[in-house]
C-alpha cells in the first residue's frame, strides 16, 4: 500500500504517457494495467481513475485541442419569430403598476429635451 499522496506523485511522473495513451484512444484500464505491470506505478485502479480524470481536467482547462470548434448555441423556436413589443408596466407608489402597456402606446416618437 503506498503513502498518502504518493499516488499523485506517480500519475504525474507519467502523466506524459498517459495523455499519449489516451490521444491513441486507449481505455483508462489497459492504460492502468499496462502502466502496472511495468512498474511505472503502484496505486489502485481507483485511485488512477481519479487521477487520470483530473489530468484530463486540467488539460482541458489549459490547452483546447485545435481540433475543437466552439460553436453558437442552436436558436429555440421562440427566438425565430418576430417579437412584437414587450410590454411594461408603471411605478405607481415604489411598486408596479399591474397595467401594462406596449412600447408604442407610452411614447408618441418625439424626442424633447426637458427644459432649464
């Protein structure tokens, strides 16, 4: 049984080998039986699945591959239609007012400038 934190110590001394594993597309078990068997580490299944787990984290926080596009998120129906005036309502007395009105029927389209 190896010392608290160790683990993390080894996952990061192959933390090279593991990335290239996984970019090949090898299963996080082969990944851990093969790292095993040739001694590079001694920690549980487990506790590798949380380290590789967090290594992905982190290389994801840091590097996006090139290959990765973000794109817009896909519009809702809702947001295709034509939306006509929202209505609001008045401030009567620090609360608001349950009348409510369209944009057009509170302004008649001049602008004046309030005087001095």
């Amino acid at each position: 049984m190896l010392e608290w934190g160790m683990g993390r110590v080894e996952a990061l001394a192959v933390q090279t080998e593991i990335l290239a594993l996984l970019d090949q597309g090898y299963p996080v078990s082969q990944i851990h039986r093969k790292l095993q068997k040739t001694g590079q580490i001694k920690m549980g299944r487990a506790a590798f699945y949380q380290h590789v787990a967090k290594i992905k984290r982190d290389r994801l926080r840091t590097d996006a591959p090139a290959t990765s596009v973000r794109r817009p998120a896909a519009k809702s129906k809702t947001q295709d239609k034509t939306e006509t005036a929202k209505p609001v309502g008045s401030f009567v007395e620090g609360r608001l007012d349950p009348v409510k009105q369209s944009f057009e029927d509170t302004w008649d389209g001049n602008i004046t400038s309030p005087e001095s």
